[in-house]
C-alpha cells in the first residue's frame, strides 16, 4: 500500500514524540537516582559525626610519607581503624582488678632497698634531701608508689565524652639524675591512669645520670624491665646530651602517630590523655597541653593548677597570661595557648618532624619551649591548653639552683639568640635591650633554620603578636611605664614605723614587719622600698604583697608576683590614706597595722582606724589620675 506523504510526516512526528518521552523519562530516572545517592551519603555523614569524619582525615594524612628522618621512613606505621563512630566515655575503661588499684602498695613490687630508701636509710647524713634535690626525697621514699591524688577537674569535664577511636602515643620522658621515687611516681601514675589501648609504648631516655653507682642504676633498670612490661623502652646515653636533645633521640624512637612528652617528676590525673589526644584527631596540626598541677616541694601535696595562657616577658622568662574573656565564658573547653610550658605536651609525629623537631642548635635546656611555640603558631599550625586534661609536676624549692649540667659557658643565652634571630624579626631588638649581653653572643649557624621558616613559608611574627598574644605588649611592655607609687610605706598610726622586709623571704607571712623608717622615704633603704607598679600590684624586689584568704584580720604575704591582679591586687586612696586590696567593691578590704606586734594584715576598711592609714614616699600624681582609665 502506497502512503501520502501526509501519513509519512505524522509517523515520523509521533516516532519523534515517543523517542523524546523515552528520553525524558530516562533522564528523570537518572536525576531522582542521584538525588536518592545524595540523600544517602549524607545520611552517612551525618551518622558519622564531625568527629569522625576527622579522625578519617587525620588517618588519611598520617598514611602519607613522614616528613621525618631517612632511618625512620621504613620503620612500621601505627594506625587505628577509623570504623567506629562512637564517642565514648574514656573514664570506664579501667578493668574491674585495677579499679582500686591506686595507692594500693600490695600491688607494687617495691624497688631494692639501696635504690629505694636512699635517704630514709638511718645512716644517712643528708636530711630530707631539700637542699640537695629540692625537694623532700624522704618524705617520697615514705610515700607509695601508686598513690590516689585529687581530682582537680573542672566538674564539666567528668561528664565529657571523646572519640572512641583514637590513635596510640608513644610517651617520651627524659630523665637526668632523678631521684628513683620520682620516677617510679611518674611511671606508676601512667600505667594505672592511661587506658593500655591508647599508649604503645613509654620511651625512657637516661642522659648520662651520674647520681647512681653502676649497680644501683642496674637495680633500677631492672625493676623497671620487670615492672612495666613489654611497653617500656630503656635507652641509655653515653654522653650528656642535654634535654632537647635527648628527647630528640626518644622521638627517634617512637612508633606512634602521636607522641607525649613528659618531664620524669609528674603524676597524671585522672583520663588526662583522651582530652589530649581529641584535638589533635580534629586537626592533625593542633598541639596540646594539659593544665599543670602542682606537687609541693615540702609536702608532696597534690593542688590544683589554673587555665592560663603561656607566654614571655623581655628577660625570656615564662610568665603565664590569664585567659582572654571569651575563653573564660567556654571555660573547660580547650583554648588557645601562645606558649607552652615546654614540660608536657602532645604532638602528632608527622607534624613535629615536619617543623624540624627541635633546632639541634640548641643544647642543654631554654628556649626550647619558645622555638616549638613559635613554629606551630607561625607555620600553619595551633597550640591549645586543654583544661579536662590535668598533670601533676613536682616544682622544687625557689632557693635551689637546678643543675643540668657541669658546662660553664653561657649556653642558654646562645639559645635565646638562635630563637631571637630565626623567628622574632624586629621583635627581637626588645629582648637585645633587656638582655644586652645577648649583643654579642654568637649563635652559630642559622642557615638551616632560615631555610625550614622560608620552606615552610611562616607567617612574621608580628602576626603572632597581633593575633595570638595581643595582650602580651601591655601586659609586659617592652618600656615600663612609671610607678603610680614608690618609695617607703609609713604608718600614720605610727609615724616612725615602715613596712620592712628585711627578714621576710619569699612565701612567708608578714609579721613583726614594721620597723624604723629611714631618713629619706622617697628613696629609702633597700629593705623598705616599694612601687605600686603599673599592674596595680604593691612590689618589692620582684615579689609582691598577697592575700590568700577573704576573712576578717586575713594575713598578708609575700609572693611571687604572678601578674594577674586579684589577690595581689592593690590601690593606694591619696584620699583616704588607706592601702585597699581587691579590686571589686564588695572584695576590698585595707591594710592594717598591729601596734603590739609589729605585723599587719587585712581588715574591713574602716575610715576612723588610724591603723589603716599609710603614707607613700612618693606619689605620681599624674599616673594616679589614670589609675582606673588605663587598666
């Protein structure tokens, strides 16, 4: 049959329909596909957890090539399975056997007695070994081993939940002559605080301890090969090498994705490590630190550290910060912190070999903790102070002198100028002026870490003050501005007494205090001057006056200025006369003298008590105007 060329055209019209409706369909299939796919890959993700999903990112990044030494890149890799999604409460860990195991001494071994009783020895000639180690080595001896310590824990933090995956450290402590109590205390506090899974391996470094014969370290070495097995790793040094180096010959050694510095006179606080390791899964670049305790040198008392933020002033020494306001508002969340303490830290291993490790220019100890602080925060990474994390150090006395070393040149100046140069820019010429000496130190070779700060390509450091440390320039700046108040403190009541502190030493308490002023109390004698600083702190000799308690007739004391106000923080009314201590209304209390003794306290400030009125040698009239205006 013949078509028309009319039926043609409609056919090819509706083949053209039916191919054109196919397509669409097709398509419209493919697109509710894809949407379906979408929809379930996100419900993936969202089931996964942020956590999660960066504890994959971290694992990801820790499977690459180490940017670390050639004789570590074939050494076996550690990693955990990042398959579990949960967050888990680290603080259940703990097996039923050990769950009171602290403090209980039948389940230690007790060290031989040579090494473990070296001063409770009756023959012993050296007390309680304060003046030669600074600190009460009998009172340790005495002590147990595994012992309970306080939990000093914001109360937020025992209900914190973490990761349930998370990678195994390798725990790096150097040792140098310490007493055997000590260490074991450090070791004990590990083993029975830290969940097994979560810490492969402790890496012992002895560098070169001399305070042991050849057979008690080798009854040491002994007890510690029995007592902690299969985890422990003894290396020992041939030579002095000096902190910084000797932790590099630890992390050498180390297996894990994270390592742990430790010093070897701590105790670890209860699930202080999971808090640690969290931040570092969320950012493979994030080094942590916990809030440091406090292990009295007398007492061995375990107390409480506070959040706080690290820093310097322009002699180098460590100060601490207080916490910016927004950081106190999240408080126990993890904050920024510019510098570390240097002591105790996390890092992962791949990062810290990526910044270089330490400078191996620096020797011995100092400014160790600056170079670290400095790389991270310049080079890409973040350094946080992490308050649900709490570890124990045992300070020693403030009048023993620690020695590292038999070295007698000026090493730590060296290290302070290889920092300076490396990594301070113009900043550095402040630390010159304070540190004049440091002019002509000659700090040997810096190519290599010029080339590391370039490669890496860091930020100035004038960034680091602006962004991380703004409050540092006003809190140590790098001109001093005047006293609002100096000279001799008179008593009114008793005009020819001044405070004087010629037999007060640090730490003590303010009695039998007043004594006969000098002639001039503009510029009195050395025992008698004071400055009423621009920290609004009452100084002497860099130890200012503090209150420890809120009561009535509370004692005063002197102290290490820790330049954060509160309880040393002081104001002199020109009005009134009267020395008023605390900032806020209700808190204030005056200064107040005891006729019959000689001492003086605080009191509720009473305006008809002539013994809280004081006069000061010098006022500068114009800086008192702006008392409460600059602050």
């Amino acid at each position: 049959m013949i078509r028309s060329k009319h039926s043609y055209s409609l056919l090819r019209y509706q083949f053209s329909r039916k191919v054109t409706s196919y397509l669409l369909l097709l398509l419209f299939s493919l697109s509710v596909l894809t949407i379906l796919l979408i929809i379930v890959y996100s419900a993936g993700l969202i089931g996964y957890g942020a956590e999660n999903v960066a504890l994959l990112t971290f694992f990801k990044r820790s499977q690459r090539q180490h940017s670390i030494p050639q004789n570590l890149k074939t050494r076996q890799h550690v990693a955990v399975s990042s398959t579990n999604r949960q967050l888990r409460d680290w603080h259940t860990w703990r097996p039923s056997d050990l769950a009171n195991a602290n403090g209980d001494q039948q389940l230690t071994q007790p060290p031989p007695f040579n090494i473990g009783q070296r001063y409770s020895n009756s023959n012993n000639q050296n007390g309680n070994g304060i003046k030669l180690t600074g600190f009460n080595v009998r009172l340790s001896e005495s002590l147990p081993l595994r012992r309970t310590v306080p939990d000093t824990r914001h109360k937020k933090c025992k209900a914190k939940l973490y990761p349930a995956q998370l990678p195994s450290c390798s725990i790096i402590i150097v040792y140098y002559n310490e007493e055997p109590s000590v260490l074991l205390r450090t070791l004990y506090s590990i083993w029975d605080r830290t969940p097994d899974e979560l810490f492969l391996e402790i890496i012992l470094v002895n560098d070169f301890s001399e305070s042991l014969n050849k057979d008690e370290q080798k009854d040491l070495e002994k007890y510690l090969a029995e007592n902690f097995p299969q985890k422990l790793q003894q290396i020992n040094l041939q030579q002095r090498e000096g902190l910084i180096r000797a932790r590099l010959v630890g992390a050498r050694q180390a297996r894990c994705d994270v390592l742990v510095f430790l010093d070897a006179h701590v105790e670890v606080n209860e699930n202080w490590l999971p808090p640690l390791l969290a931040p570092i899964v969320e950012n493979p670049n994030t080094t942590t630190t916990p809030i440091i305790d406090i292990i009295k040198y007398d007492t061995l008392e375990y107390q409480g550290g506070m959040s706080s933020r690290g820093g310097f002033n322009w002699q180098f020494n460590y100060v601490q910060l207080p916490l910016l306001k927004e950081e106190e508002a999240m408080d126990p969340e993890p904050h920024n912190n510019p510098i570390m303490n240097g002591g105790l830290f996390a890092i992962g291993r791949e990062y810290f070999w990526q910044l270089g490790g330490y400078d191996r220019g620096l020797e011995i100890w100092g400014a160790e903790q600056y170079e670290l602080s400095f790389k991270i925060w310049l080079c890409g990474g973040r350094l946080l102070e992490v308050p649900c994390s709490r570890v124990g150090h045992l300070y020693r006395s403030p009048e023993f002198a620690v020695s590292y070393t038999k070295r007698k040149d000026d090493f730590i100046s060296k290290n302070y100028k290889r920092v300076a140069e490396v990594w301070m820019d113009e900043y550095k010429d402040y630390l010159y002026e304070h540190i004049p000496k440091l002019n002509q130190i000659e700090p040997g070779d810096l190519r290599e870490q010029k080339q590391l700060r370039s490669q890496l390509q860091c930020k100035p450091f004038k960034w680091f003050m602006q962004n991380i440390a703004p409050d540092l320039l006003k809190a140590y700046p790098p001109v001093k501005p005047p006293d609002f108040a100096s000279g001799a403190i008179q008593s009114l009541a008793r005009p020819e007494l001044c405070l004087d502190m010629q037999h007060v030493e640090p730490r003590q308490e303010l009695k039998n205090v007043l004594k006969s002023c000098s002639p001039d109390l503009k510029y009195p004698y050395d025992a008698q001057k004071w400055h009423l600083g621009f920290r609004r702190d009452l100084q002497h000799h860099g130890n200012c006056l503090e209150v420890q308690s809120w009561t009535s007739n509370a004692p005063i004391w002197l102290w290490p200025c820790h330049n954060r106000g509160g309880n040393q923080w002081w104001y002199y009314d020109r009005n009134t006369q009267m020395l008023v201590q605390g900032k806020e209304s209700y808190q204030q209390r005056c200064m107040e003298m005891e006729p019959a003794t000689g001492g003086v306290f605080v009191n509720f400030c009473d305006l008809t008590k002539p013994e809280q009125k004081w006069h000061f040698g010098y006022v500068n009239e114009t800086a008192m105007e702006k008392f409460f205006k600059d602050e």
